[in-house]
C-alpha cells in the first residue's frame, strides 16, 4: 500500500517530469519522503443510495388535480479525496474526485438529490467537486487555519451539508483561529456553487419577500465556537448581499453523565433588497413577508446499564406571510445546504407558522455492529380556523458488519394534507383540509478505505 501511494503522490507532481538523471532514484525519494507527500492520504469510499418518496399533497398542474408523485432514484458512487500534508509545516493542497451511475429513477426524481437532473433526464456525472490550497500556522497561542478554492462546509457559519453521490462545494476562502476551548470561523463565498446532485456550476439565489427569485453575488459568514467535555456553545451569522440576514444558536450540555439537554435557536430575516413591497394578497411563493424564528429544545437519555437510548425534542416556528402560511426554510439560500439542526429537519412540514412539534425517538443496540430505532413526529397549527395536524413514524437501522463497512436502513409513513400551489398553505374545503399520506424509504451501503 506505501509503495502504491508513493507511486501515485510521484506521479501527480509535476517535477517527477524533470527526474531524468542518474540521480533520479535519489531525488524521488527525497520527494516521496517530504511531509507534503509523506503525510498525505487517499480516501476512496463507494457508496450504494436509493431514495424513495410517495406522496399525495401537492397539486398536479397539469392534470388539475391532487395526484399521487412517486419520486424515486437510485445510484452508485464513487469519492475519491486526496489529503495533502504541509511543505515546510505551512502549505497544502486538497482535492475530492466525485462520480455517480444511474441504477434506477422514476420520472419525478430530482428532489432526491442523487442523480444529475438534465433538463428532466435522469443521468449520472463525474467532477472534481473539491480543489483548494490550505494553509496552517501558530500565532502565539492561536492556531490559524485558512483555505481557498472550492470546498465543502459542514455546520460552518449558515451552511452545512448532507451526503448524497456527492456533498455541495462552494467557492470563497475559510479561516479558523483557535485558542484553547474558542474558535472563530469566518468565511467569504462568491456565490459559486457545485450542488450534490450536478456536475454544473451554479449560483446561490434567494426567492425575496414578493416571492421573487434574485441571484447571489457573495456572502460573507462566520461564527463563534466553544467545546468543552460539558458543553458545546456555538454562535453563527451570514449575510446574503442586501437580501438576507441569517443568525443562529446552538447548544448542549452533558447535565448528567447519561443525559444531554439541547436548544437551538434560528432566526432569518429579509435584507433592504429582497423585503416585500407589494400590496398584492395574492398567495405566492415567498417563504415568509420579513423575518421568520425557530426554536427547539432537545433531550438525549442514554439510559444506564442498557442497550436503549431516548431522544425527544420540541419546536417552535414563527413566520408571518400575507394571505397564507409562512414558513421558516432550513434552506432559505436556493442551491444550498442550510445549517439547521433542530428535531425539526425531519420535514418541511415542521416548521410552519404557529406550529409546535413534539420529537420522539427510541434506539437499541442489539450489538456493538447493530442498532435499530423508532421515532415518530406529531405537530399542529391554526389556519382560518382550522387545527392542522399532522405526522409521521418511521424505523430506522445501522449496521457495520465490517470494518469500513456500513449499511443504513431508513422508512416510513407520514400523515398531512392537501396544500395550496405555495407548498405551504393548507387547501381548504368549506373550512376543512383533506387528508394526505405519504410513503418514504431509503437505503445506502457505504465501503471505505485508505492508501
């Protein structure tokens, strides 16, 4: 595997090309032996992931009526990521390789979010998703890490990330600086975005207050982190050019040796450019009028002397929208991953105007290798007279049955209603909503290994 790696680490410098002398054999392992190649690594994964989703509330425009939509995908991946080490302890280079096959897809299949939608074409795709300089150095006590290019962002400032085929990049520069238990992060995005699901380049857009789409020319994010054995605390803003001011709380705290209580607390508000000027009722495709909160507490018991863990949560969402019901959206920034962290992700059902939901989750784990686990969400809210209730159950299962192996089992069934064309506002009959159910599974078988 070492020979291997050297091999590989040689061959993509391109100074090997100028190793053509009778000392060649000398220079290579020089090269090899440096920190910038010595210390770096090549993680391959594969992964298999289908996706289903069957559902019932949503209005078919072209048959004019509510229909039953199948939205299902399945694919295999491959993610190669290259780590490198630092030359002269202070400078490096990253890059991740992404490719996905088509296995399967129903028509209505992008909302999945595995497979390359081709103007309604279900295909697969190949990029180089990450590829960025990285620095590192110690000031005094601070140690500073900076890098730029496209990279990933996982719970950093207002974005975040979840795996698919592949995880959405972004363009801009990244800098961490740490001292003991506090670090702040700070980043700047030009817009740019490679999405999970695309090959293409593409720009971040936010639809504004009128239910308009505008485009996104940069952002500029951060936050403040502190971690300890008992608590985690983090702070984090971001601002969408004139259009968008995001902030967010989160917090745990280890109260006990066995139970960890949560809150999490988001707020998104509409900048000078994108705030509702219309005097039109007409419903529309905003999200919320001017300013939308969510909150939520948490609590995890990890019940002694047992195989059982129990986690419950509760939310809260406030998002006033004209003639409707508005909606706090985890992914307000279009062609992005928001950062949100509540009970509440389970469902964009969840974080409606007035809505509270109650969480519930109960796993076993029958072995150090096997767990598998319940939960359920059930929520109301008050429209023109009319208590919405709804929810959902679900199974779930984890299974490593191999070292670097890893199968995730998840599915299951959901009760709403109808919704107006906004995809938020329940339809109304004489007063009444309609009943909708909805069907949901998923599977993905996941190899790693290193070189």
């Amino acid at each position: 595997m070492m020979t291997i790696k050297k091999l590989l680490l040689i061959a993509c410098s391109p100074c090997c090309f100028f190793a053509a002398d009778a000392n060649a054999s000398d220079w290579e392992k020089s090269l090899a032996d440096d920190p910038f190649f010595a210390d770096s690594t090549f993680d391959i994964s594969a992964r298999n992931m289908w996706k289903y989703l069957k559902t019932e509330n949503r209005y078919d425009n072209e048959e004019e009526r509510y229909a039953t939509s199948v939205q299902q995908a399945w694919a295999q991946g491959l993610t190669v990521d290259y780590t490198s080490g630092y030359f002269a302890d202070i400078i490096g280079f990253d890059a991740s390789y992404y490719t996905a096959a088509k296995l399967g897809a129903s028509d209505n299949f992008a909302s999945r979010a595995i497979l390359y939608d081709d103007d309604g074409e279900a295909k697969g795709y190949t990029k180089i998703g990450q590829r960025y300089a990285k620095l590192k150095m110690d000031i005094l006590r601070a140690k500073v890490n900076v890098k730029g290019g496209w990279f990933t962002i996982k719970n950093t400032g207002i974005f975040s990330n979840s795996q698919r085929m592949s995880l959405n990049t972004h363009s801009g520069w990244y800098a961490n600086t740490a001292i003991d238990n506090v670090s702040v992060d700070t980043l700047f995005l030009d817009g740019k975005v490679m999405r999970r699901d695309s090959p293409n380049i593409d720009r971040m857009y936010i639809r504004d207050g009128n239910g308009e789409s505008r485009d996104v020319d940069h952002v500029i994010t951060g936050g403040i982190n502190y971690k300890s054995k008992p608590l985690k605390a983090y702070y984090f803003y971001g601002v969408a050019d004139d259009l968008l001011f995001k902030q967010g709380f989160e917090g745990w705290w280890d109260a006990f040796p066995d139970i960890t209580l949560g809150t999490q607390i988001y707020e998104q508000e509409y900048g000078s450019d994108a705030k509702r000027t219309t005097s039109s009722t007409a419903r529309g495709k905003q999200d919320f009028d001017k300013r939308a909160w969510h909150y939520s507490a948490t609590v995890e018991w990890r019940i002694p002397q047992t195989p059982w863990k129990i986690v419950g949560g509760l939310t809260y969402t406030e998002a006033k929208k004209t003639n409707g019901v508005g909606q706090f959206t985890r992914n307000v920034i279009g062609n992005a991953r928001g950062r949100f962290n509540s009970p509440a992700y389970a469902d964009i059902d969840y974080v409606r105007d007035g809505e509270t939901m109650l969480a519930l989750a109960a796993e076993y784990k029958f072995t150090p290798d096997l767990s598998v686990g319940v939960r359920t969400n059930y929520s109301e809210f008050d429209y023109e007279g009319e208590t919405l209730r709804q929810g959902q159950l679900g199974i779930y299962s984890n299974w490593d049955p191999a070292k670097n192996w890893s199968v995730y089992l998840n599915g299951g069934y959901g009760w709403h209603h109808e919704q107006e064309s906004d995809y938020t506002t329940p339809k109304l009959y004489n007063g009444h909503s309609q009943r909708a159910n909805s069907l949901c599974g998923e599977m993905s078988v996941t190899y790693r290994f290193r070189l």
